[in-house]
C-alpha cells in the first residue's frame, strides 16, 4: 500500500530499535527487505534518481570520479558566481535546501595518491586490505590518506585493490540487492587476491554493509564460503586499532572534544567504546560525553535529502546537544554523519569543526605519519 511505502522510506533505518529490541530482531534487515518489494510495486520515492545513482555512478569508479570533478568545478567557480549575483534566491526552495548538503569534492582523489601496495618504514606486524570507498575517495580523500598514514605507523602493510569498488550499502539500504550482489561479489575477489590479517573500513556505513556479505551471498554456491570469510575480516578502523598494541600518539591536541556515535557503527556493529578509547589516548584531549550520542543525526544514507525537514529537526536536536557540551570539535566515523553535522554548524555560524577521529590521530602523530604529501584538504590540521 501507499501508506506501508511511504513509513518504509520515512523510517532512518538507523536500527537504535534494533539495540534495545529484548528479542534482537534485526529490523536493519526487514526494513531493508521491505524497501526492496516497495522498489518493485513502483511506488518508491525518487526511484528513477535513486536507479541511475546506484546503478549508473556508484557502481563504476570511472563515472563517480568524472561526475565529482564537475560537481568540484560548480563548487570552485559556479556556485560563488550564482552566490554573488544574486540567481540563487531565484532556485526552486528545495534546490537551494539540499544544495549546501553536497560535501565538498577534495582536491585530489585517494586512488590517484595511493599505490595498490603500501609498506611502512619499520617492522610489518600485520597485512591489510584497505577499503577506499566511493565517496571516500573523492569527497573525503584527506580521510582516506589519515587512514593509512595511521596504519603505516602503526607497522601494517596495507593492500589497497585497484580493482576494488563500491561496497554495495548505499543500493541495498534503498532496496537494490541485485547491484549490491554484483558489488559484493566484485570486491571478495578483489581482496582475496593476497593473504590479509584484516579488511579496515573506515567508513561506518561501508564496515557494516561488507561484514553482512557472507549472508548477502549465502545462497550463491560459488561465493558463498568465501563471502563468509571476507566478512570475518571486515574491521572498522577504530575497532582494529583498538584491538593492537597502538603506537602512543605524541603530539598534544589541545581541544575539548565530543564524539557522535555514528548508528552503523553502535547499533550495526556494536562500536562505541573503542572510538572514545583511541581518542583519550591523545595527549591534551579533553573528551566530553554527548547527550544523546546514540541517536541519529538526521543524514542515514539520503534521507536529508528525502525527508528533508524532518531531518533537519533532528540534526537541530542534535547541534543543541553539542553547544551543551562547550566542545569545539566533535569527532564521528561515517562520511554522511560529517557532512550533516558540518551543514548544521555552517549553517549557525558555529566556530566548531567535525572530524573523523583518526584525523585526529593522524595530526598527534605528527611529522612521523607524514607519508604522502596532499593539498589543502580541510581536515583536522588546518
């Protein structure tokens, strides 16, 4: 019915039910089975937008590098162009909402840094797949390359597939499992080109969809098996850098800081105490609890763009939760909580920064996790 669409779509999907459920249903998984009869009755919100994003760009490196360097040519010169003349008053009210949710394209890609074979300076302690990601590549690439400078000192040989693609959650979250099996399928045999010790994902969203794919696949007799242990390697970056002896940070970053939880991160993977670990392990930090760290921040996938007032009343809850806590920086781990967190400071004009937690890591390592060289990036050391 019209009326079972439209709450499928209006649910977040952020699973915080699915924590507190007493019987543990996994409502992540009914909900997204749901949105995959709604995308066959036809009656899906934006269906044709949301077919030719997840089928025509994501799927393909090539297309979403292309698009993005367009988008990053309207960001540069556009957008300050029609900002100054005055035409954007003259945009559809919708339009001129959602366009400021875009992030900004980085002025580099992560592939075009990174080689397929990273070694660090010292002693190898351990083997690693690295997921680059798709928006992570080119929206949050000065991410990406803290990432890796993290796990190059702290002794892992990192393995980054050329061949690598899109993790497959954005298209299965809106009920597009056909994609998702392909992508699922494409990236087991990417990464099970070489022995690894583990598969770090530094993106939430991506972590918790790639540990899901020995179920995804579990009725495809050839990747079946090997699904399973893909998934069985799957780490979030924070989850894996909790698990080792961690190289001491040195550098003092003299902040207060708060920390969101991201809800693919504590509610899908059950991740929420090793961020807040790895940050108190910073010399100078002065981590406050956030009230509410749990609940969603409104993004969840493209529901900021969907429901966009809705989502805008939670991330206003949100943002008055972090004034309480007097922090000037909040730290959280999944690329849609930055960008709609950092749409809600720029929009009060707060002098507040959102990071993800391993740039701030990154910047207390200091000269010593200086591997690669890279532009202005506006993340955490500028």
């Amino acid at each position: 019915t019209d009326g079972f669409a439209e709450e499928m779509n209006f649910c977040l999907d952020c699973q915080a039910c699915q924590t507190v459920c007493p019987a543990g249903v996994r409502y992540g998984r009914l909900v997204e089975a749901s949105r995959v009869l709604v995308a066959r009755s036809g009656k899906d919100r934006g269906r044709w937008i949301k077919r030719f994003f997840f089928r025509r760009v994501f799927p393909h490196a090539a297309r979403l590098k292309r698009i993005s360097k367009w988008l990053r040519f309207y960001q540069q010169s556009i957008r300050p162009l029609l900002k100054k003349t005055g035409v954007f008053r003259w945009l559809p009210a919708k339009l001129r909402n959602i366009e400021p949710l875009a992030p900004p394209v980085s002025p580099f890609f992560s592939d075009e840094i990174l080689p397929e074979y990273i070694r660090p300076n010292g002693r190898v302690r351990y083997r690693i797949g690295f997921l680059r990601g798709c928006l992570m590549n080119t929206m949050f690439a000065d991410i990406n390359l803290d990432t890796v400078e993290v796990l190059l000192v702290n002794g892992c040989e990192i393995w980054n597939p050329a061949h690598q693609v899109c993790c497959g959650s954005l298209a299965a979250h809106n009920g597009d499992f056909e994609v998702a099996r392909e992508l699922a399928r494409k990236n087991v045999d990417a990464f099970f080109q070489t022995e690894l010790d583990a598969i770090v994902v530094n993106s939430a969203g991506c972590g918790a969809f790639m540990k899901e794919y020995g179920e995804l696949l579990a009725d495809d007799p050839e990747y079946a098996e090997k699904a399973h242990r893909f998934s069985a390697l799957v780490k979030d970056v924070h989850e894996f850098l909790d698990g080792i002896e961690l190289v001491p940070p040195e550098h003092p970053v003299q902040e207060r800081i708060t920390y969101d939880d991201a809800c693919h991160l504590i509610h899908t993977q059950g991740i929420s105490e090793e961020p807040r670990r790895l940050l108190r392990k910073i010399p100078g930090v002065d981590l406050v609890e956030l009230e509410e760290a749990s609940w969603c921040c409104g993004s969840a996938g493209i529901y900021n763009i969907v429901h966009y007032e809705t989502s805008m009343q939670i991330l206003a809850r949100k943002i008055e939760h972090i004034l309480e806590t007097g922090a000037r920086i909040v730290a959280t781990g999944n690329p849609g909580c930055l960008v709609q967190l950092r749409a809600g400071v720029r929009e009060r004009g707060l002098p507040i920064r959102v990071v993800h937690p391993i740039s701030l890591l990154r910047q207390s390592y200091g000269e010593r996790a200086r591997y690669f060289e890279r532009g202005n990036s506006g993340d955490a050391r500028d």
